[in-house]
C-alpha cells in the first residue's frame, strides 16, 4: 500500500463514518412529539408512521452502503481491477474499446449487485409504507430503458472521453470537457421532450380553474411558459412532487397526478409559483455554470492524476491507462465531492427560500403555500425533525419547519 492508496482508503473510510454518525444522529434526534405547527396536517398515528418510515429507509440505506464498501474494498485489495484489466486487454481491442469494455463491466457488476437492494426498497419497503404502485414489469422495464439509455448516450460520450485525454494531448482535457458541457446542455433541451417521456406520460394540465389560475399568474410575472404538464407519476408511487426542467421552447413545469389529487387550487397555484420562481430569479443557469466550472475541474485535475503512477500503484494495475485512471481518480475525487456538496447544498437551500419567498410576493398567499408544503410532507411521510449535521451534508431544500418559520417572517415583513 503506498501513499495514494493510503489516502483513498483514509477518504473513503472517513466519508462513510461520516454519513454514519450522520445517520444515528438523525435517528436519534426524531422527536416523539408532533410537532404544534403539523397538528392540523398530521395525526399522531401518521406521525408515528413517518418516523418509522425514516427509521426504515435511514437503516436500509446504511446496510446498502456498509454492503458497497464491503464490495468495493475487497475487490480493491484482493486485485479485481488488476485481473479485471488483464482479461478486457486479452481481448485484443483498442483502447477505446477496450476502456468501454472495462469500466462498461464495473458498472453492470456494480448494478447487479445494488439491483436486490433497489428491489426489496421498491417492493417491500415502499409497499409496506403505502407507496408502491410500480409492477415487475414495469421495474425491469425501467432497468432496459435506463440501461439503452446509458448505452445509447453514456457509451459514445465515455469513448469521446477516453479518445481526447489518449489522442489529443496536453489539452484533452479541455476538448473533453468541452464534449461533455455540450451534452450537458443538449440533454437540458432535449430531455423533457424526448428522454422524460420514455418513462413517463406528460399530458398538459387540462382545461379548468386551475390552468387559467396558473396562466394567469404566468401573464402577472412575465413567465413565458408553453404548457403545465401532468406527469403520472402514480404509475410508480403514491408519492407527491412537482419540479421545472429544460430550457428554451423545451422549458416544462411538471406536476405530478398525485399532486394535482391531493392540493387544492390554491396549494397547486403556489408551488407552481415557487417553481417560476427559481426561473424568475436565475437559479437554472445558476446551476448549471456550477456545474460546468466543477466538471472543467474535475478533467483538469483527472489530466494531472493521469501522469501519476503510484495512483495505479495503488490499485495493483500495472499497466497505466486512461479508461483505469479515471475510475481510480473518481474513487479519489468522492470525498473531495462530498465536502463541495456542503455549500452546495447550502446554496441550494438559498434558492428555495427566495423561491418562496417569490412565490409569496407574486401570489400574496404564504398560507397557501405553507398548507400545500405541509400536505406534501404529510403525503410523502417526511422527516419533520431531521438533525443539523444531516441537513448539511444531504439537504438540498431546508428543513419544512424553518421554511415555514422564514415564509411567516417575510409575510410579515411584506405586510408591515
């Protein structure tokens, strides 16, 4: 074991203790007491429910991970990439190919065995809790449509990869991330017409009170949207959302049937002004400049660790390449990920204040959207109480509790 070694062992074993803690402090800080701001939401029967939901899901997650890491540091250290990487080779491809083939290997390895946890999660856990609606059909259809999908579109953009950090030189790694915050971007255009409706039915919100509602509060804050859609996502779960993607002409909000079931006009009308409000106020280009900074990072630093034999060392490969130093390079960038999704997290977190508190200054109705919140944490059993340390390692959107104590003191500050 050299140093490199060291050090991703040292990381991968301090970002698992870290979720750990993380986990049983969570679990310890669920309250007995339902809390006085749900009492017209929850009963004591539904909140007991949702904190064994959370004690179920949180325990579940824990097994899976213990198992992964288990999986991962016994193939490392019984030389798996090693012996993996001598077969794939043997094979007599290029290295493109070749790289395909090994880290295509790795990752359905990796699915087939995170594939029973996935299903007992669905069809067990889920079922237990009253959410699951998806059949085995449509599980293992989902698993075919997800992996033509990472071949069709991850197959080609992984070899452009591979083939710009062999072929291009000192400056590959520009070209491919190039490459990729092109497809990036494309996949923003193209996914809510073309790659969303593969596993899931969009039918544009009918005719009613509730569209004109949303079309005109569209016109009062100078929204251009082309429809509001109706996605069935009860073909899968019970479970409430509703969310904005794309961009362009392609530019979607997306309800969720369960949602439109269970939420008054007035609840819908609000959340779908929060989701205006992330357009309103920039956040989608926000996003996505991060994450083309990070990705630009990421290969610069790939091209770097690249020329550095003892992170190959590390792994027992002999034979340097491209494909086995970004696997490696990716086992060492994941903890460094987890602590930059610290204040990422946190900026996150940000936009959702100032997308309720758009929400509440266009529309004038913070109940509303604190009665429609309060629904959707009752519908999806959410953790009412979850710990700090929790929130800012795993939160994109802040704790219910303190977004309804900051939506009540900037209604307050609006009517003062």
């Amino acid at each position: 074991m050299n140093a490199y070694a060291a050090v991703i062992l040292g990381a991968l074993l301090a970002e698992y203790t870290l979720n750990l803690v993380s986990d049983l402090l969570n679990l310890r800080h669920l309250q007995p007491e339902l809390p006085a701001e749900f009492r017209d939401t929850f009963d004591e029967a539904e909140y007991e429910r949702a904190q064994a939901y959370t004690r179920t899901t949180t325990r579940f997650g824990l097994l899976s991970s213990t198992f992964g890491l288990a999986v991962l540091l016994a193939f490392w250290f019984a030389g798996g990439f090693e012996w993996l990487d001598t077969v794939v080779r043997g094979w007599g491809f290029g290295p493109i190919v070749t790289g395909l083939c090994y880290i295509g290997l790795l990752v359905l390895g990796r699915g087939a065995l995170s594939l029973p946890f996935s299903a007992y999660s669905t069809f067990v856990i889920e079922e237990r809790f009253g959410f699951n609606e998806t059949t085995p059909k449509t599980f293992v259809v989902d698993l075919l449509k997800s992996l033509a999908l990472g071949v069709a579109i991850g197959g080609p953009l992984l070899a452009a990869i591979l083939w710009f950090f062999q072929s291009t030189g000192p400056y590959g790694w520009v070209y491919a991330w190039v490459a990729v915050t092109a497809v990036m971007l494309l996949l923003q255009f193209f996914a809510p017409r073309y790659l969303m409706p593969i596993f899931n039915d969009f039918e544009p919100l009918e005719d009613g009170d509730l569209r004109d509602k949303i079309f005109s509060y569209a016109d009062e804050v100078d929204f251009p949207v082309d429809d509001v859609y109706v996605m069935d996502g009860s073909r899968r779960s019970n479970k409430a959302n509703a969310f904005f993607t794309g961009f362009g002409t392609n530019r979607r909000i997306v309800l969720f049937d369960t949602l439109v079931e269970q939420l008054s006009d007035d609840e819908l009308l609000s959340v779908v002004a929060h989701e205006m409000g992330h357009y309103k106020l920039h956040h989608i280009p926000q996003r996505i400049a991060i994450s083309v900074i990070q990705t630009g990072v990421l290969f610069l630093l790939l091209s770097v660790f690249l020329q550095v034999e003892g992170l190959f060392q590390a792994f027992y490969v002999d034979q340097p390449a491209v494909y086995t130093g970004l696997l490696f390079f990716g086992l060492l960038y994941s903890p460094v990920d987890l602590l930059l999704s610290i204040p990422l997290n946190a900026w996150s977190r940000h936009h959702e204040f100032q997308a309720d508190h758009f929400a509440l200054r266009t529309t004038g109705q913070g109940e509303t959207l604190i009665s429609g919140l309060k629904r959707l944490a009752e519908t999806n059993l959410s953790n009412l109480t979850p710990h700090p340390l929790t929130v800012t390692l795993d939160y994109s959107h802040p704790p219910l509790l303190r977004r309804i104590d900051v939506l009540r003191s900037a209604k307050a500050a609006e009517a003062a």
